[in-house]
C-alpha cells in the first residue's frame, strides 16, 4: 500500500488584459474580446505542515505525493501552462500542478511523457487520458519544472 504526504505549494498569481471588448472590433465578431495574460509566482519552497501553510500570505494548493519527503531537501513541482478560451476570447497561461517528485529525473521523464501523449492528441485527436490542456480551445504553451526545498 502506499502511502501519501501533502506538500503545500505557495502560488500567486495575477492577470494583465481584462478580457473585455476590443474597442476597433465590432461586438459579436470572433475575436471581440481582449486576450487575458495569467501570470504566476511560484515560491521556492513549500512545506509538510498545514498550519505553517496557512500563516503565509499566498495561496496554498495542497499537492499530495507518492514519497516521504525530507525537511531541507530538493523537490521538482510539474507545472503545465497552456491555453483555454472560447469563440469570444482566450487566456493566455493557466496552469496546473500536475506532480512532485522526488528526483529531477523523474520529473524530467514526467515532462517527455506529457509533451508525447500531447503530441499523439494534437496529431491523432486521441485523448489517452484526460489533460486540462487537451480540448477544443486549449492548448499546451510548455511544461516548467520548479525546484523547490521542503520545509516543515
């Protein structure tokens, strides 16, 4: 059986372009409204308790992992960035938080697996498993790979 441990990753985010309408397009046309541009900061460390994650001033996403990580060590946060929209409009990168592993080269062979398994679906419209990044209007921008140290 294995056994998982919450790691609680500090994120803040922020978004530049309003979404709202072109002023030299006429309402209703595909592209009438601005693009939205997320940008995101993500700290360099997260940490195993949860109430040391709530007396932070960021938002806190609980990633749950498949290893006992230790305070004061390495560990290397997935993060996919892609696009999403609709007929009206689109914004620019979102993210998830796919995983946390343990070694770089996980996370390494982690990433390779996801830009295949993209490149299948963009190539063949076959959706192996379900991505957030893999529909209609979305599309895969890249895949970053944040280092960050354990703390309690």
């Amino acid at each position: 059986m294995t056994t998982t441990t919450r790691l609680h990753v500090f994120i803040k985010s922020s978004s530049s372009g309003d979404g709202g309408y072109c002023d030299d397009k006429e309402q209703g046309s595909y592209d009438w409204r601005n693009p939205s541009f997320k940008e995101i900061e993500i700290k360099s460390y997260c940490c195993l308790s949860e109430d040391n994650a709530k007396k932070e001033d960021l938002w806190a996403e609980a990633v749950e992992v498949e290893f006992e990580p230790k305070v004061g060590s390495q560990v290397f946060m997935v993060v996919p960035r892609y696009s999403t929209g609709n007929t009206f409009g689109t914004s620019y990168g979102e993210y998830t938080i796919h995983g946390i592993y343990s070694t770089l080269d996980k996370a390494q062979s982690v990433v390779k697996f996801l830009e295949t398994e993209y490149d299948c679906y963009r190539e063949a419209k076959i959706n192996l498993s379900y991505r957030v990044w893999m529909g209609f209007f979305e599309r895969l921008e890249e895949i970053q790979i944040e280092v960050l140290e354990v703390y309690e």
